[in-house]
C-alpha cells in the first residue's frame, strides 16, 4: 500500500486521505438506519478503541516523528514541547466559544432535562462543536503526509477515520430523536467531518511549503490531537461508570493495535 501510493503526488494523497477520515462520520452515521437506539455500553467501547487508536497514532506518527525531525534529542525534545502546548492551548481557546460536547452529549441521554424549549438549540450546539474539533484532526493528517512520509499519514488517517464512526453515530441520533428525518440526519453528520480536508489541505500545504516548520507542526497537531482525546473522548467514555471499566480495556486493545499497525506499515 505505501510503495502504491508513494507514486502520486503527496499532497492529492493527502487530500484525499482526509477526505476519507471525513467520509468516515458520515459512514458512523448510517447505523440510524439499523436501529434508532444504540446503547451507551457499545458507544463507549466504540470511543474507547478510538480514543486508544488515536493515541498511539498521536504518539509514534506525530510526536516521535516530530522529535527526529527537530534536530537531535534535545533541540528536537524542546520544539516538539512548545508545539505541543501551542497546540493544546490554541484548541483550549477555540473550545471555549462552545459548549462542553461531553456534558452535551450527556444531557441528550437525559430526556427529562431536555423538554424544555431549548433543546433543539443545544443539540446544534453540540454540532457545531464537534464540527469545529473535527478541524485539526484533518490537519493531523494532512501534516502527517505532509511531511513525504505515506506510513505515518496513513497511520493517522486509521486512527482518526475509525474515531469518527462512533462521532457521526452522536451526531445523527440526536437529530433522529428530534424528529429529523433519517436522510437529512444522516447528511448533517457526514457534514460534521467534511472539514477535515480543509484541515488536511491547510496541514500538507504548510509542511510542503515550509520543511522547517514540520516539527512544529506535526508537535502542534499532536498537542490539539491530545486536548481532543483528554477532553472529549476520554471524559465520555468515563461518564457512566457501569462501563468505564470496558472503555479503559477498549482504549488499551486500540492502542496496541494501532502501535502494532504503526510500527509494520513502513
């Protein structure tokens, strides 16, 4: 797969990776044809391995990379630090002009304290944020290719496509229960992860540009990938403690997967 696509161009590859990841909420979406309720224990397993996926791809296609290319353990070490916490603080600020996704999400379970008039708007609320968190996870990607290296973008592209399954799921059953008809549900959630090109662009198009911006690009994609996993994912699938226990085990049986997956593909 990697000698295949080495042969294109890297930043239509790119393109069109992102691309994928983003169709893949869309693909999570399509369970509301199956059924109008799925429970919260296989939403939470389904998060976990995500949450394990986008770790490990975080950590040896983003951060280990980062650090070889800044040039020696210690320069390298230190960049890769300050892209980090760029990263984890730029995402902080913009989360701050939307809602907690994860108390949103919550508090849709909750029929009783939503029947008030302001439901409809909350569950737009939650959309709108998962679409603009869904930003830099495409621009993970795109820098992940960016940097000429098929094995780690498609790594990251693994790791975030198969995230977005269980996200498209939460976006689209709210809609459902709000009396959305199923295709128009299914639509605003494919939307949802449609940025993510516009993220991938953005990502390979910097790093192509710019070689010596890569480490601190692919430090500060790592640091806005870790905020998403810290602060959306993990604190969901931990919300209901009769499962947490199943997610912990989940986000580990997705991390050595994805660390497995990582190490052989190149």
């Amino acid at each position: 797969m990697v000698e295949f696509l080495s042969q294109f161009n890297i930043i239509v590859v790119g393109i069109i990776a992102t691309f994928i990841t983003g169709l893949s909420t869309g693909v999570g979406a399509l369970l509301i044809y199956l059924s109008k309720h799925v429970s919260k224990k296989m939403l939470d397993a389904a998060l976990g391995v995500a949450a394990g996926v986008m770790l490990a791809a975080t950590s040896f296609s983003l951060i280990i990379p980062a650090i070889e290319a800044g040039g020696g353990p210690v320069k390298g070490s230190f960049i890769t630090l300050i892209g980090i916490l760029i990263g984890g603080i730029f995402l902080d600020l913009t989360d701050k002009f939307f809602p907690d996704s994860n108390l949103m999400l919550n508090s849709m379970n909750d029929d009783e304290a939503l029947k008030n008039g302001a439901r409809l708007r909350k569950v737009w609320l939650f959309i709108i944020a998962i679409t603009v968190h869904n930003f830099p996870e495409g621009l993970a990607v795109g820098v992940g290719f960016g940097n000429g290296d098929i094995a780690n973008g498609l790594s990251l592209a693994i790791g975030i496509g198969l995230q977005n399954f269980p996200e498209g799921l939460a976006v689209a059953l709210p809609l459902i229960r709000e009396g959305y008809p199923r295709w128009k549900a299914f639509l605003i959630a494919l939307s949802t992860g449609l940025v993510e090109p516009i993220g991938g662009l953005l990502g390979v198009g910097i790093v192509q540009i710019s070689q010596p911006v890569l480490p601190l690009a692919m430090a500060f994609a790592a640091g806005a990938m870790l905020f998403v996993i810290s602060h959306e994912i993990i604190p969901e699938t931990q919300s209901d403690h009769k499962h947490s226990k199943l997610a912990t085990h989940a986000l580990l049986i997705g991390f050595v997967i994805m660390m497995f997956m990582d190490n052989t593909l190149g």
